[in-house]
C-alpha cells in the first residue's frame, strides 16, 4: 500500500506532511501539502485521523539513519510521503473484507504515512480507542507503550518484588515502563535529568536518579533487570550492575553512527548472553491489536495514563520533532488534526 502526491485539479486530497528527501533536521526536510488520499484494499481500513505523535523512530524514518533502517525506508529516498505511524481517529471506511470494524468507530493503532487527515491501516494493527482517552492521549500510546509491555511484560519477564533498573525514564517508552513496572510489583529505579526526577516519582519509581548529578551504576545495589532506553553505558558496567541471573533489555542507547547508530552494542549483547547466566538482548517491538488491547485493558483500569508533555498542530510537525530531539519533552509529544 502507497501513497502518492497529488496531481492539480484533484479532489480527492487531503492535508499531510510532505517529505520527499532524507535529512536529519525536521524544519528542512518536512513541509505540509496535499496528498492524494489513500485507497483502501479489501483487507483495509481508512481512518480519518485526529491525532499522531512523534517518537524516535519518527526521526530514524525521517532522517534515513543509521543506514541499517534503508532497506525498510527506502535506499535512496523515503518510500512513504511521511515518516508518522502512530494514529487515533475514527473509521471513514472499511474494505468489503473487513468485519471487526464499521465506519464511525473510534480507533487508536499503527499506520504508515500517518501525518495526514486520513491513513489506510490493517486491521490487526489497531483497535478501539479506550473511552477515557482523548484522541491526542490515545495517538501516544500505540508504538511507545508497545514497546514498554513488551521490554517489561515479555523480555524483562518481570514479577512483583523484583528490583528493576529503568534508563531514560522520563521519555516516551520509559513514562510507560515505569508504569508497568510498578504495577507488576516491582521496586522500580528510574534514572532522569533534574527537571523530571518529581514526573517519574509520581509514575511510581520508588528511587529515582539524577543522570546528571551521579553514576546511575555506582550504586552496590543488584537489579534483577535493567531497562535500558536511553543509557550508553557498556555491557561491562551494565552487566556488573545486574544479579547473576538478571535480564538486560536494550531498547535504546543511541549514538551519531552512521551505519549501525548504537546498535552494535545490542548485538554484541545478543552474542554475548549464551556464554553467561545473565539474559542480555534487545528486541523489535512488534505493532498488533492483541497487544493495543492488553495497554486498554491496563489505561481503562486506571493502571497506565499518557504523560503528554505538548500537543502540536499538524502543521508545526518539525517543531514537534524539534522539541523530541531537544530532550526537552517529558513523556510524549503528540499531534493535533484538524477535526473539519
């Protein structure tokens, strides 16, 4: 399924960000324009979008970095007019195939090239919209709360009375682990720059540490997993910061290469974890419906709330991006969608 630009004259348009080139700076390579609105196959359903946000993978598809993600986003240029996924909205149409869904339903899931008024989606990447979600807090949750259940809830596997280190706790995934960590009864340690030490604490991290004022792992306690989302820390330090038996999920870690940006230190993790008593890996988050309704069940029981720091108009979609890349935000940033 794709999209194109739209031709003069057409009237089956709608506002979307445009992007036609690479590039790692949002303001120079994201505009807003027309699209052709998408056609929808028999196994699809349109959404007539309300809200999107932003996260790191935003950028990796925006900016064609590292190099790894190509064979996805396109060699030479982007394959999709924009690098969005995250959606909430309500359904304008249904493929004569589909049957969980009905024009008018109120949705949150994943799309591709969903910085737009409307994105054609699979039905098994979205599901109903908890109804005590606005549409800007649900559009947050979908790729960054996915990530959070599964790091916490599947690979780090972990149970009540654990110790559980998380990284880069105050962003968009780590608002989300905290959360569910604490709710699985773990005694949650959650590392944060100053201004947002008092956000995590009230998220449910029993300790909290100023990344900026003190080593995270100086520390002689032991945890039983560590979360890492946003540390660069060595698989030395973080090994001796784990039990015998800990689990290392990496999630995150970024650096400025241009070929594998950080990656490296999560296969090296992958290669080492058979040699030792310790689990260390990371994981592709996986996009799906079943897991959209596990985080509902968890938000519609008050367990799991969206920290949205600011919510931007389509139109200032860079600016979005820019305030992610300055690590100012905590929690999500999410988008706006004009509802005429």
């Amino acid at each position: 399924m794709s999209e194109r630009i739209a031709t003069a004259g057409e009237t089956t348009t709608m506002t979307a960000v445009v992007q036609q080139r690479y590039g790692a700076e949002p303001e120079a390579v994201l505009r807003t324009g027309r699209l052709a609105r998408p056609a929808i196959e028999p196994t699809e359903v349109l959404v007539r979008v309300r809200a999107s946000s932003v996260d790191r993978g935003t950028w990796h598809m925006m900016a064609g970095l590292p190099y790894a993600v190509r064979p996805v986003s396109g060699l030479r240029r982007p394959k999709l007019p924009n690098p969005g996924r995250n959606i909430a909205g309500v359904v304008e149409a249904v493929g004569p195939e589909v049957t969980d869904f009905a024009p008018g339903d109120h949705v949150y899931g994943t799309a591709v090239a969903a910085f737009a008024e409307y994105a054609a989606t699979r039905p098994d990447r979205i599901a109903a919209k908890p109804p005590g979600l606005t549409f800007e807090e649900a559009a947050t949750v979908p790729v960054s709360a996915l990530t959070a259940l599964q790091a916490v809830r599947d690979r780090a596997k972990i149970q009540e009375g654990q110790q559980v280190l998380i990284t880069g706790a105050a962003g968009g995934v780590g608002t989300f682990a905290v959360q569910l960590a604490h709710a699985f009864g773990a005694r949650v340690t959650a590392v944060a720059s100053t201004p947002k030490l008092d956000a995590v604490r009230a998220l449910g991290a029993d300790h909290v540490i100023d990344y900026t004022r003190e080593d995270f792992l100086a520390a002689p306690r032991r945890y039983d997993a560590i979360i890492d989302i946003a540390g660069q820390r060595g698989l030395r330090d973080l090994r001796r910061a784990l039990t015998p038996r800990g689990r290392l999920v990496i999630t995150g870690g970024e650096t400025d290469g241009r070929w594998l940006g950080g990656t490296d230190r999560q296969l090296r993790a992958h290669m080492l974890s058979p040699f030792t008593g310790q689990h260390l890996g990371t994981f592709i988050s996986s996009e799906h419906a079943d897991g959209l309704r596990d985080l509902t069940v968890l938000i519609d029981a008050g367990t799991l709330t969206p920290v949205v720091d600011r919510v931007f108009p389509l139109a200032e979609t860079a600016a979005a991006i820019r305030h992610l890349l300055d690590g100012r935000a905590t929690g999500k940033v999410a988008l706006a969608l004009p509802t005429e």
